[in-house]
C-alpha cells in the first residue's frame, strides 16, 4: 500500500474508509491529484498499487477491504466500466466519454450502480 498523499498528523479522526486510484506519476496523474487533498485532510493513505488498466487488481482491493466505511475509487473514465463489471455489475454502464464529474455509487455486494449524479460543475454540466 502506498502512502503518498496521507498527512503525518491526520486533522480529524481517522476515519474508516479507503481510497484507491491510479499512480501518482506521468500522464495518469489526475485522479491521484483529485483525491490527494481529501486523503490528506482525513488522514488516508491512498492506494495506488493496482496499474491504471487491471480492473480486476482494484476489484481485489475493494473485496479485501474489512474495515468499516466506504472505499472511494478515482480512475480515468474510460476505466471505470471494467472496473464496475469486475466488481460484479454485469450491466455496467458506459461511463460518457466526455464528462469527467460523474459520481457512481456501487453499493456491496458491489452488483448494481444504484446512482449516478454531477457535481455540478459550472461549465461541465452547460
């Protein structure tokens, strides 16, 4: 587990989830840059083991994870439908290829998208 992006002293309580994305360097920087700033205030190591295109290593961490609380996934886009079939939604939606705000929520037993919101980013949802 790698922990890039985790604060020394955590400015809540540790909380009870886990973050995966991709590697922080070359040109698949973006999600870990997304979600570096959230880990860090809430004390997260973020996981950055699995490559970019191995949507069976992230299935493995989300099933491997025991702890209470929800894991967060942030991927490149175009990623994200494997990465929900091979949790077991075998009617995975294709993620748009061109939005990048979309929110997916996949509940376990990780077998359905339950729901799919924006963020509401001004200029992204026009």
């Amino acid at each position: 587990m790698s922990t890039r992006g985790t604060a020394t002293q955590p400015k809540v309580p540790p909380p009870t989830s886990r973050e995966l994305t991709t590697s922080p360097g070359g040109k698949r920087a973006r999600p870990y840059e997304t979600v570096e700033p959230l880990a860090e205030d809430l004390g997260l190591a973020v996981d950055t083991h699995c490559d970019r295109d191995d949507s069976d290593c992230v299935a493995d961490a989300v099933e491997s994870y025991d702890g209470p609380g929800n894991v967060l996934i942030c991927w490149e886009h175009d990623a994200l439908t494997d990465i929900v079939d091979a949790l077991g939604d075998k009617d995975a939606p294709t993620y748009p290829d061109d939005s990048f705000n979309i929110i997916w929520t996949d509940p376990y037993p990780y077998s359905e998208i339950v729901s799919m919101i924006s963020e509401g980013c001004p200029g992204l949802d026009d």
